[in-house]
C-alpha cells in the first residue's frame, strides 16, 4: 500500500482517581460511570466489529494510569453495575412512559439496548474489568495503548522538583506494565505540558515517542523544516509528534466543529434534569440532586432554548457525512502537503477520548465511518501509529521542541492563575519531604514501608492536574479543593509520623483503604 | 551543522547595553499594556507599572548582595487542623512560568529570617522597601553580579507571591527577594531557581542540513500563519494568529467530565403531564395497560406511568386470572387540552 501520507488518531482517555468507599454514593464517581457507558464500551464494540470483520485499523489511545487504575478497582467495578443495572430499569420504565410519544419511545428502546449491551460487554465479555478489551486490541496490533504522568500531574509546574516528574513517569510506566503486560512505548504527556528537557526523563524510562501542541513543534530549536508535518528527534532521541490544528480545529471547534451539527443530540437536556422529580428520584444522587442520567431525547435543533426531538438515523447520517469530509479534507491536505515537502506528510489528530460519546453522542459512530472509510477506501491516507510511522521513517530533524500545553493560549496559565496558584507551595513543599523521606528510608519494611507508600500515593494524588482545572473552569470547585487539601494533610502527618517514629497504625489502613491507588508503589523513585 | 543566523536574543541584549534603559523601556511598555490585563492578576496583588520602572545597570546599586540568611529548615509541626500551613518555615522564592511573557513566584519566610528583617526594619534609617529583583540571565551561569540587567519591582513580603511581567520570551531570569534600604542598600532574602520563559514565535536558528526550502510557507501550512495566507505575510501577524488559536477555547484544554456546566435554562416556561395507573391485583393476575402488560409487587399493588400528549385516548385495562379464566377490564377516556 502507497499512500500519501499518514493520519494518526490519538483518543487521550483520562479521569481523575475518584473513589470514596466511605460514601454509598458518590457524585463525581458518576464521570467515569457515564464514560464507561457512553464513551469506553461503545468505543471497544467498535474495535471489536472491526476485529471480526478484519478491519486492519490503527488506532492511538492513552490510557491514563488513574483510569485504568479506577477501571479495574473492584469496588467501582461493582458499583458500575449497580448504576448500569439502574439504567437497565429506567430505560424500562422509559419505554412504558413514552407509549404516546413514537419518536421518545423509540428512543428509549435506543438507551435501554444500549444499556443491557453495556452490561453485557462489562461483566459477560470482560469480566468487569475492561482493560483487557484495550489489552487485546493491543495485542492484536491495531491499538497503540500509551500511558501518561502516573496521576495527570501538569510536569511544567513540576519543574523545581523533578523528582516528581521523574516519579509521575516512572510509576506510570510501572503501572502500564502491570495493566498492559510490556513496556509503554509512548507517553501522553498530561495537558501536552512539555519543558525543554523532560524528554530525557522521558528516555530514561525507556520511552519512544511523545506528542505536543503545534507551537511546540513550530517553535523548536532549530526551525523544524517539516513544520508540523513530521515527527522530531528531542536531543535525547525521543520521538515528539505535534497536533495538526487543521483537523482538531474541525472537530474541536465550538463553533465550526462537527459536534455542534443541529442534527446530533443535544448534551443538555436530559431526563434526569427534565422529568417530575418523584419519579427521577431513584435514578438520580442519593442526596436527591438532579444529575445527568444519559437518556436523552432532543437534538440540538439550533441556537435556542427550543430543541426537537432527536432522530437516530439522521444522526447516524450525519456522522457518516460528516466522516466523509473529514477525510476528503484529510486527502486534500496530505496531497498538497505532499507537493509542498517533498516527503509524506503526518497529521496527528488528538483528540479527548471523553468527547466521543459523551458529549458528542456520535462521535463514536463518526470515529467508526472515518476508520473504515480510510482503511477500506482512501488511495491517499493511511492510518499509523507513532511506532510503525517510525519504523517506516526512521530518519527525522533534531530539535528541541517549544516549551508549550495545549491547554487555553497554549502555556501554563490554565494550571498557574488566580484561582489555583495557592496550591504549588504545598506540592512541591510535599515533593521535597518525600524525596527526604525516600533518602533517609532506602529500605524499610512492614508498617514503616506502607507509610513511605502511602506518602508518595498521597503526594501523586495532590498533583493530579484535575484539581488545578476544576477550581479554573469553576465547577465542583469545593471538591478540588478539598481533595487537594485532604491530600497534601495527609501527606505532612505521614511525614511527621514517620519522622517521629509514631505511626498511627488504624489511621494509615483507613487513608490506605481511601487512597488505594498503585498498590506497587515504588517511593524509591523519589530518591 | 547549526548555524546561527540572526539571533534574536543577542540582539537584545546588545540593545540593553548600548540603548541603557530608555529604549528597552518602551518596549517593555508596549509588551505590559499588551500582556497584563488587571483581571489576570489576583485580588489582592498590588498593581505595579513597568513604565516608571527604570532599567538598571548591573552596577547601579553597588555591590551585589552579601548577605546569605542562614536557611533553617525547621518544619513546622502537624497540626489536625483543616488548613494547610500557612508557612513551611523555610525561606525561599520559586519562579514558575506562565507563559512567554509572565512568571508566578512564590514566597515563604522562616521565623529566623522574619527576625532578621525586622532586625533590618528597625535599625536602618529611613523607608525600607521589599523588591523582587529581577536578573536576566539568559546563557549566564549566574554568580549574583554578572547578570545582562536587573531591574526591581515593589512587593508586599506578605503577599507571599506574586505574578511577574517579564515582557521577553525566551531569556533565562532569576529573581531575587530582597529589601532595599534608603541608601540603595539591597538585603537579599532569597534567590530563586532559574526560569527560561517559552518561545512564543519560530526559532532564528537554522539547521543546514534541515532546511525548509520556504519556512514560512510550511509554517504557514502547519497553522502558524493561518491557513491560507501567503508567504510574504509578516511574523508578527503569524504570532497574532497563532495567538487566536491558542486562545481559541473549546478547542484545546478539553476535559469533558471536568468543565461540564449545565445550560442557563433563562425564563423558561415548560409544561408536561403525566398520568398514573394504579391499583391491586391478584399476584397471579395478568394486568394490561393499552396493551402493555404490567409488573405487580409482591404487595399485589401495580402502577404505571405514561406521558400524557394532547388529545383524547381511550386506553383499556384489563385483569387476567389464568387459574379461573376469569378476565376483567375498564376503560379509560382520557382528554388533554391546553389552550
């Protein structure tokens, strides 16, 4: 196969760690419910029609450590039944409810199929625990599975104490190994955030490829001849691929993106906030807060509060349409890039796995069409993976690329302003105790090791990016809050405690019960 | 091989040099009016202006900083409170970058330190200001007086931080905390890490063995100029672009679960009905509503729930007994009108 050029497809999949045995219900352990449902299951049905059919697709996804850490916790993996089976029932009731409404009732025969099929693929095809549908996709050789910072930490804000850089790095790559079974190849760096320099903690663990926004490229040093076009060479031989901002721009874009199309569901209106609330009750939070159920009957109709309901099938034509542009447009570009470098151009398109039906209902089904479309039919573009692109290409420009996220104006200010800059006195307060720790208890054992763990867990659960993005974009900022706080606490009592030789034992199995992620811990690395 | 072509940062160093002050501070000028919205600043910070900040020579002051507090490391002591500490007790600054053009530094002060300046406060004649003195730095393995140029910015010790207009992208800084006494007498109090603010245009140096045969054409085509435009088109409008697409949001920063927020729903007025059948029945009845069989509880109670369109329905409910083959139903007329 001669094509062109390349399209490389990268879904970042992410959540933060929320996990809260010591409530029955939790509000913010919904996200990832909603996105098991919406965005993860039908993104792995998608992945397995096109195994059985033996679509030779190539597909990039992170898969941060949090939430393939939360994907295979028991506990949530419960409750997600508990809350899919809930569904199960609503969509049910929905469907008697809508008897005289056709186009709501067969939209409730819709989410109630979806529902039940949801439930199938989590518990009957994968055990519950959904890392291994990733797992096997990997194994066959069509998904690139890359991991990110072990907690999402924002590394350019780490950068007076690298030693958590190196840890976030390190202990994701630990974690991928234990998930994934081989060493992560590639790494998303959290929020794209790249300081000069990280790609040789980068190398340090083994790792081959990375991505950045397009200004990280186009403002390296020296001036990258490609542009955006092709991958570069970091002085430590890492891999760095920058975002086109064509094809994000088509897809992103509030205004001119595919998502807003007055054809596609409509995100806001949504039964848990729209029915009587005594019939709502039992599906929505147990305090009896109206919150998001997934059924949903409207499309977005058009700029006003008046919506329509929503029709599938003109959905689904419009995702169809809508992949078909992207790649005619996708096929323009690589031919006149071609003409233009002389060599076959690579456009990288990233995207929010979370955004594909989620928020964007279709976008799973256009991320199907485009797929198939490419692989079945284009004479222009091939699909890739950062590793096979290298393989093919193996000779690329060396250039340190551009400090730069891919985060509002492109640097650090969405993670360092007004609202969250309080919080990097303490981190890095927290950083430079934990590497004291690790220095003065090389080995330990018994309770002494499971606090040291327990310190550096808590440390990388108050990095977290999440919670410097919350209080910025305002929503459940309280919550941030607190986490951040309740984090960093806990951390300092570690500290003392260990310091101090008094280890409060009953206190250190409960936080260890809480804050359970990375059971392997390695607090060495802060050393 | 790597050749430099015209280097930008010398030129401005030169500049500093041989312009002295006046000249960088118009420039710095422009850069502040352009880069420093109040609304990006944090209540509570004193607003400064660039432009009646001089640029001072690295001699200016005297001598550089002799004083180097003596950093105790003493943490303060765990407390169950819910607050964070408000101190570590330590003495240091650390710089952080924003963006090309802005810093974020932090402050904390031990006990010890805190005595010392007061010690300084009292004894010294006349007003004693607290500055962060900015060093740029840029290729310098700094030693605190070979800095290109340093200039002061007035700042309250107990804001404890503090955001920073550097106005130049890619130079290296440090920033020292200090007082200054009424003679120019700087007292250091801490020195930060060295900070390089990013790039915020393309590299001036060029590979030869890598060289585009029209850089701004594929800079252009990569997104850095807009799409479109032509080659002749001036760098700093590929900057301006590139700035609108940066700060374009709902294209970059996603995160869909993080940023959700619910709709204004404005003065909407919005109107459904429902009805509700309910009733008791044996618990090996067979109960149909329109048609639509019914689950009966345990209780022998049953109901259900339609939305309720416009217009009349007439919807049967009937009651089948298997074991007695006895079957019973009513009908229900039913009529919405909304005027």
């Amino acid at each position: 196969m001669d094509r062109r050029g390349y399209l490389l497809l990268v879904l970042h999949a992410h959540l933060p760690y929320v996990r809260h045995p010591e409530y029955d219900d939790f509000l913010e352990e919904d996200w990832l419910y909603e996105a098991i449902t919406e965005t993860y299951i039908p993104l792995i049905e998608m992945m397995d029609r096109f195994a059985n059919e033996g679509v030779p697709f190539r597909l990039t996804m992170s898969v941060t450590p949090p939430l393939a850490s939360m994907l295979r916790d028991g506990l949530l993996q419960e409750r997600y039944l508990r809350h899919i089976h809930k569904l199960i029932e609503l969509s049910a009731k929905e469907i008697d409810r809508t008897r005289w409404q056709p186009e709501f009732e067969r939209l409730a025969h819709h989410y109630h199929q979806r529902f039940r099929a949801a439930r199938a693929v989590f518990e009957d095809q994968y055990g519950r625990d959904i890392t291994k549908a990733f797992k096997k996709f990997q194994d066959m050789g069509c998904l690139d599975i890359i991991t990110c910072g072990a907690t999402h930490g924002f590394f350019p804000n780490m950068e007076v104490v690298r030693n958590s850089v190196r840890a976030q790095v390190k202990l994701a790559k630990d974690h991928y190994e234990e998930v994934f079974g081989r060493s992560p190849q590639g790494i998303w760096l959290p929020e794209c955030g790249y300081n000069p320099g990280d790609d040789k903690i980068l190398k340090e663990f083994g790792f081959k490829y990375f991505f950045v926004d397009t200004h990280g490229i186009l403002h390296g040093v020296p001036r990258p001849k490609y542009g955006v076009f092709a991958p570069v060479f970091c002085p430590s031989g890492v891999a760095a691929f920058g975002r086109d901002i064509e094809s994000s721009k088509q897809v992103w874009s509030a205004i001119e993106g595919y998502p807003g199309d007055y054809e596609y569901r409509e995100f806001y209106r949504d039964i848990g906030y729209d029915l009587e609330y005594d019939y709502i009750k039992p599906y929505i939070h147990a305090d009896g807060i109206r919150v998001n159920t997934g059924i949903k009957y409207y499309r977005i109709t058009g700029p006003t509060n008046h919506k329509e309901p929503y029709s599938l099938d003109r959905g689904r034509e419009k995702a169809a349409e809508h992949a078909g542009n992207f790649m005619f447009n996708r096929e323009r570009q690589v031919d006149y890039l071609n003409t233009r470098l002389g060599r076959k151009p690579m456009i990288v398109a990233p995207y929010d796995a979370e955004l594909f039906g989620h928020w964007w209902y279709e976008g799973p089904q256009w991320l199907e069409f485009l797929i198939r479309k490419v692989v079945l039919n284009s004479n222009v573009v091939q699909l890739t993976t950062a590793g096979e692109y290298l393989k093919e290409n193996p000779r690329n420009q060396v250039v340190t690329p551009s400090f730069s996220s891919w985060g509002y104006k492109g640097f650090s200010e969405v993670w360092l302003e007004g609202s969250n800059d309080w919080i990097y006195r303490h981190l890095h307060e927290a950083s430079i105790r934990m590497q004291e720790l690790a220095r003065a208890y090389p080995g330990s054992s018994g309770v002494l090791e499971r606090a040291l763990k327990q310190a550096a867990r808590e440390l990388v659960l108050a990095e977290s990016s999440d919670w410097a993005f919350i209080m910025k974009t305002g929503t459940v900022v309280e919550y941030a809050k607190k986490r951040t706080k309740d984090h960093i606490l806990r951390f300092h009592k570690l500290y003392e405690d260990i310091k101090g030789n008094k280890i409060d034992e009953r206190w250190l199995s409960d936080i260890e019960s809480k804050d359970n992620i990375f059971p392997n811990i390695d607090y060495r690395i802060y050393a | 091989m790597k050749k430099r072509k015209i280097s930008s940062s010398s030129s401005i160093s030169k500049k500093s040099a041989s312009a002295g002050g006046k000249k960088k501070k118009s420039s710095a000028s422009s850069l502040t009016r352009k880069h420093s919205p109040a609304a990006k600043r944090s209540p509570g910070r004193q607003d400064y202006s660039r432009d009646t900040k001089p640029y001072y020579e690295p001699t200016f002051h005297g001598k550089p900083p002799e004083f180097q507090p003596e950093v105790k490391p003493a943490p303060a002591p765990y407390t169950p409170s819910y607050d964070l500490p408000s101190s570590y007790n330590k003495t240091k600054i650390v710089l952080l970058v924003r963006d090309p053009y802005w810093v974020y530094s932090y402050w904390d002060i031990s006990g010890d330190t805190y005595q010392w300046i007061e010690g300084i406060r009292r004894d010294v004649q006349g007003k004693v200001r607290t500055v962060l003195r900015v060093y740029d730095v840029t290729d310098i393995d700094f030693n605190g007086s070979n800095a290109h140029r340093y200039y002061d910015i007035d700042c309250h010790l107990d804001a404890k931080n503090w955001y920073i207009d550097l106005g130049t992208p890619d130079r290296a800084y440090i920033v020292d905390l200090g007082l200054i006494d009424g003679n120019g007498k700087f007292y250091l109090i801490a020195r930060s890490n060295v900070v390089r603010t990013p790039r915020d245009g393309p590299s001036d140096i060029v590979d030869e063995a890598w060289m585009a045969a029209d850089f701004e054409e594929i800079y252009a085509l990569s997104g850095g100029f807009g799409i479109g435009l032509s080659s002749g088109e001036m760098k700093a409008r590929g900057k301006r672009i590139m700035k609108e697409w940066l700060s374009s949001g709902g294209i970059s920063s996603p995160g869909f679960f993080l940023k959700r927020t619910f709709d204004e729903k404005g003065n909407t007025f919005q109107i459904a009905s429902e009805i509700v059948f309910y009733g008791k029945a044996p618990q090996d009845a067979q109960v149909t509503v329109a048609g639509k069989p019914v689950v009966i509880r345990k209780d022998g109670t049953f109901s259900i729930r339609y939305f309720l369109p416009d217009g009349a329905q007439s919807i049967p409910i009937k009651m089948h007994l298997p074991r007695q083959g006895e079957t019973k139903e009513a009908i229900l007329e039913v009529r919405k009108e909304a005027t």
